[in-house]
C-alpha cells in the first residue's frame, strides 16, 4: 500500500507534468493568438442578430505562421482561412509584417441553435516578427486556399566603411 507520502508526491509530479506541457503550449501558440474584434456600425435588426452571433462566438482565433529566409527574401506563411484577398491588408512597420484584416461571419443556418462556437468573426490585426529588414515596396503577397504568402526581399546590409582617426 502507497504511503501518504508517495501520493503526494505522484500528485505533485502528475501537476508538474501537467503544468509544463501547458506552458509548453502557451509558449508555441502565444503568438499566433489573434483578437477579433466586431465592428461597430449603425444595423438593421439581421445585423444586430449577426453581431450577437458574432460576440458570442469566440472572440480569439489563431493564425499560425511560418517565417524563413535565405540570401535573398524572407517568406512569410500565415493560414487565414474564411477570407478574401482583397480583405486583407499589409504592412511592413518596424521590422514587422503587420496582417489586417475582417472576417465576416458565415453561419451555416439561421433556425436552431449552436452549442460549439468557435469560430472567431470581425476585424483583426498580426504582428509577425521579420528576422531581417526588408523591402517592402519590393514584396509580393498571394492568398490560396486559405493560405496567405508574402515574399519580401532582404535589403543587403551596407558595407561598413572604416573611420581613421588622427591622432594630434
């Protein structure tokens, strides 16, 4: 029989255990989490109705993303399904790639009810980190499938000019 001790112990393990892998999680997923926000204008009553549905469902989504460079450009993947091209809008800003953009709400019917609202509706806005700086008036975006691809060329780092200094 288990002594008081070594249940405690294992517990305490177990919730060790426990808590890593959710830190883990927060640590990999922190930065793809996305508010949306809905927006605010004057509405007819089917507006109200889609703006209730759209505050109760969730009001946090993920856009994951993938960036990666060689010699030349950097590459910038972020999934962002349910949208359309021209509902997204780039900028590059302080060595950041900044994604806006507005879901608008698709709702399958409108008699019944939901119970699992998870799908996050409304305007958004993503930061993504560039690993090096870029020009931006030379990039290019494409939008596939869900899938949001923009390739920036890397400004070459200026050679470094030396300064003689005299000596007096």
């Amino acid at each position: 029989m288990a002594t008081w001790q070594q249940l405690r112990e294992g517990v305490s393990r177990a919730l060790d255990s426990l808590v890593d892998g959710w830190n883990q999680l927060y640590e990999h997923a922190s930065g793809a989490m996305t508010r949306f926000a809905p927006r605010a204008s004057k509405m007819n009553q089917s507006e109200q109705e889609d703006r209730e549905f759209t505050r109760r469902s969730s009001g946090w989504g993920v856009l994951a993303a993938e960036v990666s460079n060689d010699s030349k450009r950097v590459i910038v993947r972020l999934e962002a399904p349910g949208l359309e091209a021209d509902e997204i809008d780039l900028q590059v800003l302080d060595n950041m790639l900044v994604v806006r953009g507005e879901k608008h709400l698709q709702r399958e019917h409108d008699n019944g009810q939901y119970h699992v609202l998870e799908c996050a509706y409304g305007s958004f806005e993503r930061a993504i980190p560039l690993p090096v700086e870029v020009d931006s008036n030379r990039g290019k975006a494409s939008y596939n499938h869900g899938v949001l691809r923009v390739e920036l060329p890397i400004i070459k780092e200026q050679k470094r000019q030396g300064i003689t200094i005299s000596v007096a």
